[in-house]
C-alpha cells in the first residue's frame, strides 16, 4: 500500500497445482488504477491459470485475491461492473450478430446509448464490414478483434488479458500498443499475459516471469 492507498488488485500467496504438478508457486504482486502488469513464460508456466484464478474461472489452492481490498468474488456486481476479461475460452451468443452482441453488452453493463460507441469500436478494430456476421463465421483473428471490442465497448477499471496480440498482424498488434496506453492514461488498470516482448516493453510497468 503506497501512501495510503490501497492497489485495485492484491494477488496474494497465490498457488495452483494439478495433482503433483505446481503450476503458481506463491505468487504475489499488486496492481494499481493506471498501471499494468504482464505475466510473461513460456507455454504452461501458468500464465492463463492465474489470470483464471484473478477473475474467479479457477480456484487456487492456497492464496487469495483482493479487489479493494476484498476478496474478489467473480458473482458480485461491483467486480462485474468494473473488470473486462478477454480469455481465450471466451462465450459468445451464438445467435446474434457482432454488432448485436457488443450492442447487448454495453447495454447490460449500463452504457445508455450504445451504438456510437459500438461504432467507434467496430472502426477501431477493423470490423465494420463483419457487423452483421455471427461470431462463428469469423475467422480467428477476426474473433480475437471481437472478444477485446467486448471488453471496449463497456465502462472498465481494470482490464484482463490473455495474450491480446495473439492472432493481430502488425498493425493490430501496433493499434493494441496504443489503446492500451491510453487505457493506463485513463486510470485503467491491465493485468496481461503475453508472448510479445515488444507489447510488454512498451506497455507493463511491472513484468513477472513465471516457469
């Protein structure tokens, strides 16, 4: 705790394992409004585990998170309202469309007027001319564009990540840079996992190594 104020998010003591295997070994580290964390390792050091034990996905086996200075549980509204999560097993509505669907969350998540905001968000992601395309039609890049415009499209405090450059060309990945600079600039907190050292480089105040 800086000065008296607490983090947003306290990882604290934080332990997975599956069987005999330790996948998180007392992981620890806080996260402030406007600041971002990056986990970064190899494949299966633990990366997406922990972000699925931060939002309440998966439970660890010793350890706890703090929101605010409570424990996080996934179900209550005030965790819901604040935190946006892009995994990579993310749930769409089959049925609707992709501007339906950002339409219903940013509704859903108290956003009164939602299509200009949908709008800037489809511009932004390159995925106007995919508006009226159901979420299975996409092609995998195209979906990764959609689940981070799931988490645009609505009022955030703190953003949770798992590898958002995977499947983003150059350009997306250099627009990816950008917003999230300006999400830090807007007091947004980011917890990521990611594989590119230049993301990270350019956007997480504090790196954690894991495996």
């Amino acid at each position: 705790m800086l000065g008296g104020v607490r983090p947003l998010l306290e990882v604290q003591g934080l332990t997975r394992r599956f069987d005999d295997l330790v996948v998180l070994d007392a992981v620890s580290f806080d996260l402030s409004g406007g600041q971002a964390v990056a986990l970064t390792g190899p494949n299966g050091s633990g990366k997406t585990t922990l972000l699925r034990c931060v939002v309440g996905a998966d439970i660890p086996d010793e350890g706890d998170v703090l929101f605010e200075g409570e424990h996080l549980a996934e179900s209550d509204p005030d965790v819901r309202a604040a935190m946006a999560c892009a995994l990579d097993d993310a749930d769409f509505f089959a049925e609707l469309s992709v501007v339906e669907h950002l339409e219903l969350l940013a509704r859903a998540h108290g956003v009164a007027e939602p299509g200009p905001v949908v709008e800037e968000v489809l511009s932004e992601l390159d995925l106007r001319d995919q508006r009226d395309q159901l979420p299975a039609t996409l092609s995998s890049g195209q979906r990764r564009r959609f689940t981070l415009g799931a988490c645009l499209v609505r009022p955030r405090r703190l953003l949770v990540l798992d590898e958002p450059e995977q499947r983003l060309d150059v350009a997306g990945r250099a627009w990816l840079t950008e917003k999230l600079r300006d999400e830090k600039a807007e007091g947004c907190a980011i917890l990521l996992a990611s594989h590119d050292p230049d993301l990270v480089e350019a956007v997480a105040d504090t790196r954690i190594e894991l495996g």
